[in-house]
C-alpha cells in the first residue's frame, strides 16, 4: 500500500526540522524510506547531492545518516559499551568521538560496563541517541525520542538536543510531542494521512494557535 503521497522536505545544514503528525500520519515510514528500509515507488532521497535511495540500507549510515528509530533498538543483551562500539565501526571513527559522546551523556560513562536492557527507557534513549552520534552524521534522524518517557527526562532530552543544535548537529525529528517540537525546531512541516499539509517556521506556528487546534486539540 501507498503510505505517502508527493511528500517532499528539505533539512538545511545545522537546522532542525520536525515531522509532526498525529499516530499513522507517515512519520517513521518517512524515516524508513529515507533510510531505505522501505522501497520508493517514486522520488529519491539526496544527501549533498548524493541520491541515497539508489544504496542498500547498510550503506546509508557509512553516507553520513545516523538513524535512532522509535523504541531505540538497541542490542540489549549487549553492554554500554558494546553497543557504543558498534557506532563507532560505521564510519570507522576514533576513540576521541566516544569522549565527545560520554561528555554529552555522563550517564552513559558510568554504566558502560551495564547491559543495554537493564538501563532505564531514558538512559536507553541516551545510548541509541549515543551510538547514533558515534559515526558523526551530517544528518540525525530522530524518532519520537519521548515516547513512554517521563517528563523531566524529555526536559533533558530537549536540553540535550539544543546542545546538538549549538553544535551545528542537522536533525530531521519526529514528534508527536508538540512542546517539544515547538522547543526545539526551526522549521515544522505537519503531515496528515501520508501528506504534507501545512509547513512553516517554528516561531510562527507558535504564534498560530487555529492551526495547533484544528490537528492537533
């Protein structure tokens, strides 16, 4: 079946973007289909000039796309730092990136000796998000990072996330968590069954409050 029709997005180098829809919007096909893990039945998917879609899915992460997919699937009978390891090998990156990443999330530094599903759902979003980070990708996919997690973990998501912004870091994210998504991005495109129906800069959606009401109460 056909899930999305004409979608078309464009991420700016170092800018946020969010993908915010309602549950069965097209948002994670979006994201599988950017990552080949879905075939196109037309269009293509560019990275600096570079058409994607043509790769196998495993060839995508080595380009410079780094994917943490909804639920987080991590290795979880892997430790801590087996599952960072796994990151580094995609684009054979140094041991100093690893230093980068426990810097950003010291609660991984602490448990590296700890299996992935022993973690709490937060410190496990920190590990994938991690392990994302490991290959240093030009471009960050983030799937509804705040799912299931609690309150003060999402504020430490999105504090986490601006230093990323701060950094330079391009994040394509997806979100049903509108305070989140207002928070954090540049620039929002709202999908509804499969299609793109409304898209604007962040500030003035916060300033549009008919729209927020009419998809999303």
């Amino acid at each position: 079946a056909q899930v999305l029709r004409d979608l078309s997005l464009k991420v700016e180098a170092g800018e946020i973007l969010c993908l915010l829809g309602r549950n069965g919007a097209g948002k994670t096909t979006t994201m599988q289909a950017i990552m080949g893990l879905l075939p196109l039945m037309s269009g293509r998917v560019m990275l600096d000039g570079t058409d994607v879609s043509k790769l196998p899915p495993h060839e995508v992460p080595r380009h410079g796309i780094g994917y943490i997919p909804q639920g987080r699937r991590l290795f979880s009978g892997l430790t801590v730092a087996q599952n960072l390891e796994i990151g580094l090998r995609v684009r054979g990156s140094g041991k100093e990136v690893l230093e980068e990443v426990l810097d950003l999330f010291p609660r991984l530094r602490a448990r590296m000796d700890q299996k992935a599903q022993t973690l709490s759902g937060g410190e496990q979003q920190m590990l994938a998000t991690g392990r994302a980070l490991m290959s240093r990708p030009r471009l960050l996919l983030l799937d509804e990072p705040t799912t299931g997690l609690a309150p003060i973990i999402v504020d430490e998501l999105i504090r986490i996330c601006t230093r990323l912004k701060e950094a330079g870091q391009t994040i394509l994210l997806v979100e049903q968590n509108v305070r989140m998504a207002l928070t954090l991005s540049d620039t929002v495109y709202i999908l509804r069954v499969g299609e793109i129906v409304h898209r604007c800069p962040t500030e003035e959606l916060r300033q549009n409050h008919e729209v927020l009401d009419a998809y999303f109460g």
